[in-house]
C-alpha cells in the first residue's frame, strides 16, 4: 500500500487487510481539532481532524501557524503502526473564510446571480490554492443545496431557487478538485495535484426544501420533487468526481437523512454509483434521536448501517467507537459494512495523493490573499449586483450610474463601512461578525477611491434628520442590511431589514436622490420603502472586495446580474418560487435590470 505505482484499488486492498477493527473505526472517526494533539494522532490514526466553525490555531494566525499546527497532528498519524494520514477538513465555503487576510469572495447566492459557472470554477480554483496556503487539503464544500424558502438561515449557501442553476454551478468541483482527465474514468474520486483540494457536495438531500424554511427540519416532499428539484446537482457532482458527500441534518418526509438507508445507500452509492465517503455533519448522528444524544448507541447503530461512512464526532471519540465496536462484535453491524466504509476512505486518501504528500508544503503560503485572487473577487462582485430600481416615475433621467464629479455627497449606513458586515456568515467565526474582523474594502473606502478628487464624501452612520436636510448633497449611497449569521442564527420568520436600516433608507432617500445597497444573503422586506428610493441594488454578501460595488454604481462596468432567487411582496406569500400558481412577486426570478458602461 506504500507503493504508488500501484493501483489504488490494490492499495486498499492491502491497506485494508492489515487493519485491526481499532484502526478501521479509527478511520471512520473526524476529531475537531481542540481536541486533536501529536500524541493522540499517534494513539488512534483518526482519519480525520477539522476545523469546526471559526476554529484557527491563534487569532489572524499565519499560514505557517496552520501549517505547524496540521503538521503537528499529521506527524502523528505517520508515527502511527500503520502511518495511514490523516485529512484536514475546514468550511472554506467562498475563499478560505477561517483564515485571516484570506481573499473573501461572494457567497453562493451572489454567485448565482452571475449565472457564469466558468467564473466559479475560477473562483473555487483559487479558493483551492488558499485553502493549500494554509495546508488543508479538504474542504466542506460545495453547498449545492436548492433554496426553496428565504426564511431559511442558510439560504445565502444556495446558488438560488432554480435546480437548473445549481447544477450548472457544479463547476465549481473542477475549480476546487480539478478535471478529471479524458483518460481517466468519470465518476471516480479525483484530486488534481497540490494545487487542488478535495471537495464535499452538501447537504444530502433536501436541505434547501424544509418546512417554513426551518433549519435542519423536514422536506415534505415526493420522489418526484425530490429528484427534479433537490437531486439535480448531486448526479452532476458525482459524475465530476466528488471526493465526499455531506448528509443533511434535515429530514425527508419525517426520516433523518443520517439514517435514511435508501436514499443514503440505495441511491447515492447503489444507483448513482457514488465512489467516494459519505460524511455526517457536526454531531448529526447525535440529532437521530428526540433530544439529541438520547440514546448514542442506537444513533450509531442506524447512522452507520444508513451509510455513513466517516462521522463528525467531533469531541466524544471514544464513546462513538466504543459504541461501535460493541456493535459490530455482538453483529449489529456487519463487518462489510465497516469494510466498505473504511475502502471509501482510503480510496479517497490514495487518489488525492496523501500519502506521498502527507505534509503542508511552506511554498504554498505566498497565495493566501493574493493580488490576483482579490481580483477575482472583484470582478466576481461587479457580475453578482441585481439592479432592482433605477429611477423614479418622476425622474427625467435613471439615477444610476452615478457622475463622479459632485460637489458633497452623503455615504450612509450600518454596512457602508464595515467589513464584518459585508461578507456575513462563515467569516473568520462560525456566525460572521460585525466590524473590522479581516483584511478588504469596505464600501464607503471604495467610493473615496472611486470619485473625483474634488468630490466632497460625508459619511454618517446613522445620520439625523436634520443633518440631511441641512446640508445640500448632490446624491447618497445608502448601505444597510441583515447582521451576520450563520445555520439556524439565520432562520427569520419575518425576514425584515434590522434597525436602524429601515429608518436610515426613509430619512435619507426622502430628501436625497439616493441608490440603496442592500448587503443581505437573500431577499429581504423592501416594498414598504421602495417608492423613497431612487435605486435599489441586491448586492447580497460581497466579501472582502467592496470596489465590486463602486466598479459598477459609477458606470465603469454595467449591471448584468439576474435574481437567483423570487423578490416576495411579503412573506405571508412564502414559500413562492417560480411557475407556482400564486406567483406574485416584487421582483420576480430572474429579473436584473442592465445599465452600460459609461
């Protein structure tokens, strides 16, 4: 198994013959990584150890930092009886988000209003080389989930609405895993090198498809919908080679899909032919059970004779392989089972080339941030803003784009200089955070970089009433939207613009022709302000890269960005997407107004 000119089914082959029944349950097992040492790594050879939401080695740690902490933890492993490696999970889910001074791109809603899947593989190709600069070889993405409901929390990880558009997206495995070579076969797990990350297509199934858009609740659902709607995207991430699957933590029509037998193994791994490992999310097995946890042993019993094959422990290791190993010595769990489980790991670790390079390599770290990337994410922004207004039924002339040259303009808003704010959930921490949190362009620094010299730029937060009236500017650019949030944080009922947005939009745009940005990661309330607003913008959750927005709001570039997912009126209507037959939205899918260069 240590030769590499062998096949990589006679490696496992071997590998696995060798095993103990410790060392396969080991393999099955993902550790987080506060609980990982050297030591440890040596003791059991984990298969797996992850950074969970917002877990870094130090605050705005170095490359090299990471490097030396996963170094640490694989040296370990290759000290282990067997020196089987181990690999390094993170949520690198738009740019390498945990890590500071990272190029943070648009998340996936934005992307998908681009509707350009070679952009995102170019945009997931580089996020491969950051993930590498930091020497991770594995990322939980993509997120090819179909949103089907706003209310959702984790809506702004979908592409959109439209099952079509996020299969296109699924390109996005080429970007991160390479293309699988014409002499190789399709469908098999690949990785192109070490410029190249292995991937994780989520959440497994119908994560997108909840009731009332609650997180981790249950699609109800037929086969029909659930393949026409949710499926989609998985024929084609599997076709593409997709090194792991990520199970939901949701249901379909009241089963947990961690313990859902037929979909997990009659049709992802018997019908599609799925090859690589399937993964649980972050103590998912755990959530089998009403309350979680309730009874470990049954959730592992049905968990892993669902087809699970490695699980996200994270923290209680022994108890998870105890209880295994209890159940497959009293034959609870077939030794086929284990066997099959364990194959699909190793095979995955053979054919990204792991073992003959365990380590991180130090010559990678040069591409965490990189010029060239933070130009990617720029032009990644300009294509993903949706023009929803452009002038009212009054105005003589479109307000956008806007002149450069202007006597004193008003910059205003809760995100308009924040860049917590503007790249959201899954930035530097699990939920995002408000404030100066990483290294890119806030909106307000880029219009001073955009503007005429002699352009007068007033910022005001949250200006007075009086303020605005007193003082004659030219225009305002309005920037407000929904705080950071992540997962079941997000989940919003009302889904309405938080305070002081609301009240900033009516006071400025009553006095001020005004352009509003709205920084979200879905369709928000809008109709209630929209008539005060001279321009309406989605700029939905931009990243690091905030001249994105100016590139366009001053005519260098045009609008060309379409809604990926239906503008409600109000939310008593959702869920509606489109070709329902109560669709009756503000803006309905698709819609983008274009503007051209100036």
């Amino acid at each position: 198994y240590k030769d590499p000119k062998a096949s990589v089914l006679s490696r496992v082959k071997d590998l696995l013959g060798r095993m103990t029944l410790e060392e396969k349950l080991a393999q099955m097992t993902q550790i987080d990584r506060t609980v990982a040492s050297q030591s440890l790594m040596k003791q059991y050879a984990f298969g797996s150890v992850l950074s969970g939401g917002g877990g870094y080695p130090a605050p705005e740690a170095s490359p090299e930092l990471w490097m030396e902490m996963i170094s640490e933890f694989q040296k370990g492993a290759l000290a282990s009886r067997l020196g089987i490696p181990m690999i390094y999970g993170i949520d690198a889910v738009h740019g390498n988000n945990n890590a500071f001074k990272a190029t943070i791109f648009p998340h996936n809603i934005g992307l998908g209003a681009t509707r350009d899947p070679t952009l995102v593989k170019r945009i997931r190709a580089a996020t491969a080389l950051e993930v590498r600069a930091t020497g991770i070889p594995y990322t939980f993405a993509p997120c090819i989930a179909v949103c089907r409901d706003p209310r959702w929390g984790r809506c702004f990880e979908s592409y959109g609405e439209d099952p079509m558009v996020v299969r296109s997206m699924t390109e996005i495995i080429d970007g991160l895993q390479g293309e699988i070579p014409a002499n190789k076969k399709k469908g098999i797990p690949y990785v192109g090198g070490q410029a190249k990350v292995l991937g994780s297509a989520k959440h497994y199934v119908g994560d997108g498809g909840t009731v009332k858009g609650i997180n981790e609740n249950n699609t109800i659902a037929t086969w029909h919908h659930l393949l026409s709607i949710h499926m989609p995207a998985y024929y084609e991430a599997v076709e593409k080679g997709i090194g792991t699957i990520m199970v939901s933590y949701s249901s379909y029509n009241g089963l947990k899909m961690s313990a859902d037998h037929e979909l997990v193994t009659g049709f992802l791994k018997n019908k599609m032919k799925f090859k690589g490992f399937v993964i649980s999310d972050w103590q998912a097995i755990d959530k089998i059970t009403s309350p979680p946890h309730a009874n470990y042993t049954y959730s592992v019993l049905v968990a892993i004779n669902a087809g699970l094959d490695m699980v996200m422990v994270p923290y209680n290791y022994t108890e998870f392989m105890d209880d295994l190993a209890l159940l497959v010595k009293n034959k609870f769990v077939p030794m086929s089972r284990i066997d099959d489980a364990v194959s699909r790991i190793l095979r995955v670790k053979f054919a990204m080339g792991l073992f003959e390079m365990p380590l991180p390599d130090p010559k990678m770290a040069k591409y965490l941030g990189a010029p060239a990337h933070r130009e990617l994410a720029r032009e990644a922004v300009r294509k993903s803003l949706v023009l929803l207004k452009n002038g009212k039924p009054s105005a003589i002339k479109p307000l956008l784009p806007l002149p450069k040259k202007a006597n004193k303009i008003l910059v205003t808003g809760t995100h308009a200089d924040d860049i917590g704010n503007q790249c959201g959930g899954w930035t530097i921490a699990w939920h995002g955070k408000s404030g100066n949190t990483t290294v890119g362009t806030t909106v307000l620094e880029a219009v001073k970089k955009t503007v005429d010299p002699h352009t007068e730029v007033v910022f005001d937060k949250k200006p007075r009433l009086s303020y605005v009236k007193s003082h004659n500017f030219d225009y305002a650019i309005v920037v407000v939207g929904e705080v950071p949030y992540s997962e079941t944080m997000g989940d919003s009922n009302n889904l309405t613009i938080p305070d002081p947005g609301p009240k900033i939009i009516t006071d400025v745009c009553y006095f001020v022709k005004c352009v509003v940005v709205l920084i979200t990661g879905r369709p928000v309330v809008i109709q209630p302000y929209l008539q005060h607003i001279d321009a309406l913008v989605a700029a939905w959750l931009p990243g690091t890269e905030g001249l994105g927005i100016t590139d366009v709001l001053f005519g260098d570039y045009g609008f060309s960005g379409q809604l990926p997912s239906t503008w409600f009126k109000t939310v008593d209507q959702l869920p509606m997407n489109y070709g329902d037959r109560h669709y009756d939205p503000l803006f309905p899918y698709g819609f983008g107004l274009t503007t051209k260069p100036v």
